[in-house]
C-alpha cells in the first residue's frame, strides 16, 4: 500500500510532508494531536502569513453566504490565508469567495487526495489547486467516511492564528472545529 501511494503522489505531484520537515505547518506541530505527515497538493507556503479557519453549516442562509463573502474581502491583500474543509454551504461559499478576492485557501480534506468529496466541488478544488492549496493526512484510497471529518477539523483548526464559525447547528463538525480551535489556545 505504501509503494502505490508513493507512485499515485508522485504521479500527481503530491507533497509528502513529515512532521520533522520545515515545510511541516508549525502551528499544527503545536497540537498534541497531530497527525505525523500530512499530504499536499498545491503551492501555499504553510508557514506563512497569517491563517484562519473560517467553517459553518452546510445548510447555509443568504446572511451567512453574505458574512462569508464580507470577511474574504476584507482579508484581501492582507497577507491571509484562509482555511476550510471543502463542505458544502459555508465552506464551499468561503472558497470560492477567497478566489474571487484573491486571497490564497487550503482545502484540508477527510479522505485520500485520489478524490474529492463532495463530488459537485471537483472544479472548486482544482481552481484552489491553482491558488492554494488542498491537504489530507488521509493516503490514497481513503474514503470520505463519518469517522474522518473531525480529524480533518483538528488540522482546520491546529493549522489557524484564529476560527471563525459562520452559521452552524448546536452540534457538528464546525462546532467540533470551534472545540479544537479553544482546546489549540
């Protein structure tokens, strides 16, 4: 399974980083529960600038899109980058707003990077591909199962300076995100 991985990486030109290497987030280093390589693909230095998460429902209303595109404006030419999970509703809204203002995004995904779930943001992901940045600690082959999503929030938020909940139910991977970000400091 390793060997197809390290041929599947290199023939997508995926970046295996070890939590050893400098080009390894140092602020997710900080967090107890970190994973120990993470993989990217994209050109976003991720150790640079300033980071925030900015998560919520997937069920977002006309007020929450309206927040979401308000705050990206506003971070553009600001040297942020801006980080979500490539969900439907908020987080999709979040990066598409970061690539019309030309703020750089990361897309932290909960299975392999042999996908991309959900299936409708294929053209978002590789349109943050080319401005950002997506990551998975999750290797080739890994489905986007139930049990992935809050390990994918704990690297949302390991990675920030500062979460952001835009919209969200009284529990769920956001308010989990918000969790982890209070728990990271």
């Amino acid at each position: 399974k390793a060997v197809e991985a390290v041929a599947f990486h290199e023939a997508k030109n995926i970046q295996s980083v070890f939590y050893t290497s400098p080009k390894f987030p140092r602020r997710l280093s900080n967090c107890s529960n970190a994973p120990t390589m993470i993989f990217t693909k994209g050109e976003v230095d991720l150790n640079s600038h300033r980071f925030v998460s900015i998560v919520g429902t997937r069920q977002a209303t006309q007020y929450g899109k309206e927040i979401c595109r308000r705050l990206i404006e506003s971070f553009a030419g600001k040297n942020i980058v801006v980080i979500s999970g490539l969900a439907l509703g908020i987080d999709s809204f979040v990066h598409r707003f970061c690539l019309e203002y030309d703020v750089p995004t990361i897309a932290v995904l909960g299975h392999g990077l042999d996908r991309i779930y959900p299936s409708q943001n294929r053209t978002l992901a590789k349109n943050i591909i080319d401005s950002g940045a997506l990551i998975t600690e999750f290797l080739p082959g890994t489905r986007p199962d139930r049990e992935n999503f809050p390990k994918r929030n704990r690297i949302v938020a390991g990675m920030s300076d500062a979460t952001i909940v835009v919209e969200s139910k009284i529990s769920g991977g956001s308010l989990i995100t918000a969790y982890q970000a209070f728990s990271y400091d």
